[in-house]
C-alpha cells in the first residue's frame, strides 16, 4: 500500500468536475464567501491605509496606502487558498463524505486534488478580485497594469493550495489548523513584506522570508499594482511554480494516504 | 485458480479477498463468485466485514491480498471503467449538503462523463421511481432519512449500471420506506441487474436475495439460497417461549431431537417433530409459546452465535 501512495499523481481532466462542483457551491454562497475574504482586508486598508498612510508617506517610491493595497491583495490571495484547503476540503473529506461519494464513480483521488487546487486558486482570485476593485475605487490604484496582477492571484492561490490539502490530510479536527495559521500563515502576513519592505529586515531574517511563498508573491503583485518595473519576474514566478509543483505531489502523496484505507 | 474452471459471466469473482487494518485482519481470505443476474446477499452481524468487503469490491479499499475481477475486468487496474458500469449506494448517506435533489442527481451525472442536458429525462424518470419528484428542489437538510436514502439509490441509478451495491439499504427506515425500497430492488433484479447487498435484516435477505453468504469475523460461515440454508441448517419447527430461563428451560430443555437456544428472554426450541415438544408444553400451562417455521434468523443465531456485538 504504501509505494501505492508515493507514485507520481496522474489526473485526468475530469478532475474539472472537481472543481465545477466547487464552483456551483461558492457561487450559492457566494455573500457569506466574500464576506469573510473580503471584510478583513479592506478593514485593514481603511485602518492602517489611511492612518498609517498619514505619517509615512511614500516607500520607495510608491504611496503607502498603494503599498499596503499591493501587500493585503497578495496575503487575500494566500488566505483563501490556504483557508479553503483546509478547512473545506476536511469538511468536504470527513463530516459530508463527499469525497467517499465520488471515489465511487470514475473520479480518483488523484481527479480530486487537482480539482481541489484548481479550484483554490481561483478561489484566491474571486475573492481578492473585489479587494483589488475596492483598492481602485478607494484611489490605492492609478495604473492598468494592476490588471495583470489577476494572474498572479491565481498563481498565489496554487502555490498556497498544497500545503493547505496536506495539513487538510493530516487533521484529525479543524483546531489542528490553528498550528499552521499561527506557525506560517500569520508570520508570513506579518513578515513578508505585506505592511513594510522585506528590505528592512535583519539579513538572517531575510533569507527566511525570501524562502517562503509570501514574499515572492508580493514582489510580483506590487510592482503591477503601483505601475512600476518588475524586477526578476522569472526568479518570482519560479518560486511560486515551485511551490505549486512540490505542494501538488505532496498533497496527492498525503490525501491518497489519507482516503484510501 | 484455473481460467477453465472460472464461470464465464461472473459479476465478481474474488479469491482470497483479504483485508488488514495493521495487525488486525478484518477480512480472512474469502471467496465470492457474483454470477450475472439476481440479488446476493451479505449477511452478517455488526463488525463482520461487510462494508469492507465491499470497498474492496468498489476499489476504493485497497485489498491486502487475493484476486479480485468485477465484470470481467481487474481490480484495481480497471478502476474507472469498472465504477462506470456500477452503482453504488453507501451505508451512510453522502449527499452534497449544498445542493437540492435534482442538482445533485445533475452533479453525480457529470463525475460519470455525462451531460446534465443529456439525462434531464433520466433524473425525472429516476426520481418518479423513488417517489421523489414532489422533492426536487428540496435541500437536503429538508428531507427524512428515508428520502435521503431514496436519494441515495436514485444517485447510484444516474449511470445506468449494470451492478449495483448496496450497503445496508434499510438500516434504520420505518417499514413503509422499507416495503417501497423492496419493491424497487425487485424491479432493478427483473429488469436484468445484478443486485449485491449486505444486510442484518433477515427478513430482507430472505425477500430479495437469490444467493446469499453469511460472513462473521471475516470469514464465510455458508452460503446457498435463503431456502436452502434453512433446510440444511435448521429443524423444521420452532417454538418460541418469552420468559425466566428458570421456569423455560426445565419445561423445554433435552427433548430428544431438539435443541434449545436462549437469546435474552426468548427460549427458541427448534425440533425435527413436534409432538414431543407439544407434549411438554401440556405439562406447563403457564407458558405462552409459538409455533412457527424456521427462517434464515434462526440460520443467522445458530451459525454467528447470540451474544451481542457493537
Ligand atoms: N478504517 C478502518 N481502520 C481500522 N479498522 C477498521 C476500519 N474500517 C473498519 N474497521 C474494522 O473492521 C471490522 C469490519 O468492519 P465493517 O466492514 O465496517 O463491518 P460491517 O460492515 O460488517 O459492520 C470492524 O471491526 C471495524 O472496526
Ligand atoms: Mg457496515
């Protein structure tokens, strides 16, 4: 059983049926979704954008209210993938059996954790989407090039969605995720650039940010938001690719495990 | 095993099925031959077995040893094609909360490939089979059990398929739901399915069921028809005796050609004849007895023993 689980995940394109499913279940909830992905960010844009915004000014060049715009689209885009592959997918794997439903039909597991992750990363971009229209609205955006940031929602999406299915994998119940959130998901938030430059950092704490997702995420979406050059978009992307690859094998690895009893 | 000596039109042939959960064997080496046609049954107590021999079955229990074809193809490699031509009604209810009946009848169409616009027919035709049209629209947190269970085969029917398993079907349904899934499942058998069930309801397993094993610790402990089981393993007549082991069993205990079995307060005396029982029984105007004939209950207490499990 166990080289059953290490094998290469091999979908196919009914995998789409995945997410489909998903997608016809966000759109009958789409307020209580939005509501929750989309409440806290701008929360944080109006406080601290317009409070902060008054004492600093500029960072590099850039507005301070358009930098933490830049900063909350690209944590948005990490909390809803991470979100949704965690606690959803356990709620979809354990309490509903939805899963248990559709291993019965020509689906596999492998079919659903490329739905799966499909689906969280355009999740991310649905739900960040509106930040980036409230972002416009509230003067935070004056260039076109923040539209090709929407991409980049969806890669930070992919990126996220792996290691959300494996810690969705390895739960026995929705307080596990608290380990998680508290060890990487908030000190990403707070570390990775989101409210200040990475640059201000101590070097050691550096290449511990520049290690993690959130960073890279973040380098690729500001310079599009604010309209200026992007500075090693390749090396950016890459990262996020990466991540998105490994956390893919992982998370079939991991969820295989756990299904298949 | 030999391919000459394999029935040619088995819906499950399986040999040495086995299934371990770490150190623990749940599933000891069983053998099934499904033939083409019919219901049979999985009988067996709580814990026996069932649900995981049918995972198995399915695929979606990988087996711990032993060969195993379903509709002629093999398990595990033709997984897809194999849940394509099979139903499946789970032991416990599995729809998608988020969905109404008739959309999630359309969701389960398309995991099999099929268009939602391609079977609107089918999901009306299936729904009217159940007695679930007037719920179509209905969440699924607005239906009974029963509905949800009806639901449930009407989920397993949306591919058309040619076997179908159920895991206990009736499990906690009140008996007009019962009678109505009975007559259902009959139907499916007459219309040319194969039909493979667990259950620990006799009188279910003796309805419906053409060929049947009883299965207990993970093992097989007989298989035949339901008829075939009570003749071979139960004496015609059986009486039954509610009360005090103490006042029953000096009345009834060592009558020649009898036995006496004692579940809680009811004394069951299964004879070969009659007259001797019923001669002890004048003896003891103060019990109230029946007669009845035997049924696959008493094959059931004799073979998988009385005391309770979980
Ligand atoms: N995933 C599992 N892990 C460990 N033990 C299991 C698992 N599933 C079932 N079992 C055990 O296997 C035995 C058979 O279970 P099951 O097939 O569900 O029995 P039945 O359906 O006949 O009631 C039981 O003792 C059960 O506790
Ligand atoms: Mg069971």
């Amino acid at each position: 059983m166990a080289y059953m689980n290490l094998v290469l995940p091999r979908p196919q394109i009914s995998a789409l049926k995945i997410w489909q499913r998903n997608l016809l279940v966000w759109r009958k909830l789409l307020g209580p979704s939005m509501a929750f992905s989309f409440g806290e960010p701008v929360i944080y844009l109006l406080g601290l954008g317009y409070g902060l915004g008054q004492f600093i000014g500029e960072v590099g060049g850039i507005p301070y209210f358009t930098f933490l715009a830049a900063g909350l689209l690209a944590a948005s885009a990490m909390n809803v993938a991470s979100f949704e592959g965690m606690f959803s997918v356990f709620t979809r794997m354990t309490h509903q059996q939805t899963y248990d439903a559709i291993l019965a039909t020509p689906l596999t597991v492998d079919d659903i954790v490329a739905g799966e992750m499909l689906w969280c990363a355009t999740k991310s971009l649905l739900n960040t989407l509106p930040i980036l229209v409230v972002a416009f609205l509230l003067g935070a955006i004056e260039n076109w090039s923040a539209l090709g940031a929407i991409p980049v929602f969806f890669l930070v999406g992919l990126c996220f969605a792996g290691p959300a299915l494996v810690m969705a994998a390895l739960a026995a119940s929705y307080d596990f995720f608290n380990y998680y959130t508290t060890l990487l998901i908030t000190p990403m938030f707070i570390f990775s650039g989101v409210f200040y430059p990475v640059a201000t950092l101590p070097a050691i704490a550096q290449v511990v940010v520049n290690i993690l997702p959130l960073s890279h995420a973040i380098a690729l979406i500001r310079p599009l938001v604010a309209g200026q050059p992007l500075v090693d978009p390749a090396l950016h992307v890459a990262v996020l690719v990466a991540y998105a690859a490994v956390g893919y094998v992982a998370a079939s690895v991991f969820i295989r495990r756990r299904l298949i009893r | 095993m030999s391919l000459a000596s394999r029935p040619p039109d088995a819906v499950v042939l399986a040999r040495g099925l086995t299934k371990k959960f770490g150190e623990r064997t749940v599933v000891c080496g069983i053998d099934l031959t499904i033939p083409r046609g019919g219901c049979f049954g999985l009988l067996g107590p709580n814990g026996a077995g069932k649900t995981t021999t049918l995972r198995m079955i399915i695929g979606q229990s990988p087996m711990s040893g032993g060969t195993l074809s379903v509709l002629g193809l093999p398990m595990p490699d033709a997984v897809r094609e194999i849940h394509a031509r099979t139903g499946v009604v789970p032991q416990s209810d599995n729809q998608d909360p988020d969905f109404t009946v008739v959309e999630n009848l359309r969701m389960y169409a398309r995991y099999f490939g099929l268009r939602p616009a391609d079977v609107a027919g089918r999901i009306d035709e299936l729904l009217g089979f159940l007695e679930l049209s007037d719920r179509r629209d209905a969440r699924m947190r607005e239906l009974s059990g029963g509905m949800k269970r009806r639901l449930s085969i009407a989920r397993a029917l949306i591919n058309d398929p040619e076997f179908i398993m159920l895991d206990e079907p009736t499990t906690g349904l009140d008996p007009q739901v019962r009678h109505l899934i009975w007559t259902r499942l009959r139907q499916l058998k007459a219309s040319g399915k194969t039909l493979l069930l667990t259950t620990h309801y006799m009188d279910e397993a003796e309805r419906l069921c053409d060929q049947l094993v009883v299965i207990d610790r993970g093992r097989i402990v007989t298989q035949g028809s339901p008829r075939g089981l009570i003749s071979e393993h139960v004496e015609p007549h059986v009486i039954e005796v509610q009360g005090e082991a103490g006042s029953v069993v000096p009345v009834l205990g060592g009558i020649p050609g009898s036995r006496l079995l004692t579940v809680g307060e009811t004394h069951y005396c299964y004879a070969s004849e009659l007259g001797p029982v019923l001669a002890r029984l004048e003896g003891a105007p103060h019990l109230r007895y029946t007669h009845r004939t035997a049924n696959l209950e008493d094959v059931f207490l004799k073979l998988t023993g009385h005391e309770l499990r979980e």
